[in-house]
C-alpha cells in the first residue's frame, strides 16, 4: 500500500533494484485514501497546485483500499485465505509466520498478531490490552502512570505485551472491515500552504491537523485475538528516528547480527 505522495518514488526504487530478485509480477500496488488537512482555526489548507491539500488517511485506510483496488474479490479467486499485514519500517519483520497462522486456527481466531516484552514501563510504544471485554490496543500516552507500573504475580509489567505491527487477517475479516468506518485520530504536523496572496510558505513549526485511522481499531469488531509473543532482536527493528534509538543505525545494526553479517 502506497499514498499518492510516495507511489510513484516507490514504484521506481523497486524497478530501479529490479525488485531485489522477487517475480515483479507478483507484486501488486494499490493507493491509501486520502484526508484534508486544516489549521488551527479549522480551515482548510491550500497546496502549490491551487487545490486543497489533503494527506494519506493512515494505515487504517487499509481496509477501504484493499476492497477498492478489487484485491478481496482476487484473492477469493485465488482462494487465499490468510493475510499478513506489516508496518514497511520493520526490516526484521517475519513473513508468512506459520507459527503464528498456527497460533490463530488452533485458538480459532480471525485476527493474529505479534508482540515482544516491553522493555520497562516507560517505553514509548502501544501495549495489547482489552477494554469493555475487547481487544484494544492502547497508546503510551494514554496509558496512565499506574496502570503502567502495575505487574502480575510473576513480577510481568500486566500492560507489557507491545504491539509491533505485525498482524494476521482472515480473508473474511477484511472483506468485513472495507465499508467500516473507523475513528480518526489528529496528529499535529508541519505542512506549506499558500497564503492568501497567494505566495506558498514552507512551515517552520507544526501548524496543520492531520487526520489518521489507525489498523487496530478495528479490532473492537471481534471478539478476540490470537497474540504470539516473539523475540525482539528476531522480529523488531524499528526505524522511528533518524538518528539514536530506533534508528536507520540501529535497524541494521540488530539485521546484521541476526543473519551474522559483518
């Protein structure tokens, strides 16, 4: 899944490393929706093309996407069943786990998804959790202090299974979820805009509401999920910063040593 802003760049990186020796024909890309960023006041923001500037709805547009771009109706041909979805900046993520599809039948689930150990409780991630009897995950900013803290008998954070955007879709939960509308979420970003002179203004400071979905709201829709713990230097190099933790450095620092590259 690409946005309109990255599609192109996209498409031509992959080309360009003739798909690092994966059959070209076996990859298929489809665009996220897109959403209309506003002010401060509420308003609408104008781009260098004169039109109302709008940003990608977030991975949560997966859904509406995939249905759009005719893959559900595809797939059913191809009788595919099971779908892994990963976040692109996770270069350890594990592929067609069968553990994990495994994991999920055996519990007779429709969703599966990964997790590792959170490192202490004031790591900066979203926690697996259930709330009113759902699965959920919740966001470290809105976990409290606490809550956070608290530990089960064997001395494990109880809200220490961190989500790290791997997740396993029966064919049939996606099918269900593409006219679902789920609740957007505002980020505080930076963004130019023409002003009402019509001079264009890169902005210096954060000054325009973007909206997102996120792609585990929609995990309130069932009734539960398989989850599978994994090792953390295995499955999860991050790259979140550019430069220190979870960075481009440290994602291929834990690659190199998984597959011993020096």
């Amino acid at each position: 899944m690409t946005s309109k802003e990255n599609h192109e760049e996209t498409v031509t990186f992959l080309n360009k490393h003739e798909y690092f020796g994966y059959d070209k024909n076996k990859v298929i890309f489809f665009t996220q929706g897109e959403l209309p960023l506003i002010d401060t006041n509420g308003k609408l923001i104008i781009g260098k093309d004169k039109q109302i500037k709008e940003a990608a709805d977030g991975n949560g547009g997966i859904y509406e996407a995939i249905a759009k771009a005719g893959l559900i109706e595809q797939m059913k041909k191809q009788q595919i069943e099971w779908i892994f979805i990963s976040n692109v900046d996770n270069i350890l993520s594990h592929f067609v786990d069968p553990l994990l599809l495994g994991l999920t039948i055996q519990q007779e689930k429709k969703i599966g998804a990964k997790s590792v150990a959170k490192t202490n409780p004031k790591e900066k991630v979203g926690v697996f959790c259930k709330m009113n009897g759902k699965p959920k995950i919740i966001e470290y900013i809105d976990l409290p202090a606490e809550m956070a803290e608290e530990r089960d008998e064997q001395g494990e954070l109880l809200y220490g299974e961190v989500n790290i955007a791997n997740y396993l879709f029966h064919l049939q939960v996606l099918e269900n979820l593409a006219e679902v509308k789920l609740p957007f979420h505002a980020a505080f970003k930076k963004s130019g805009y023409l002003t009402k002179t019509g001079e264009y203004k890169e902005a210096q400071e954060p000054n325009v509401y973007k909206f997102e979905a996120f792609i585990f709201d929609a995990f309130a829709r069932v009734k539960d999920i398989a989850i599978l713990r994994v090792d953390r230097k295995e499955e999860f190099a991050p790259v979140k910063n550019k430069e220190g933790t979870d960075s481009p450095q440290t994602a291929v620092e834990l690659y190199n040593a998984k597959f011993k590259i020096k």
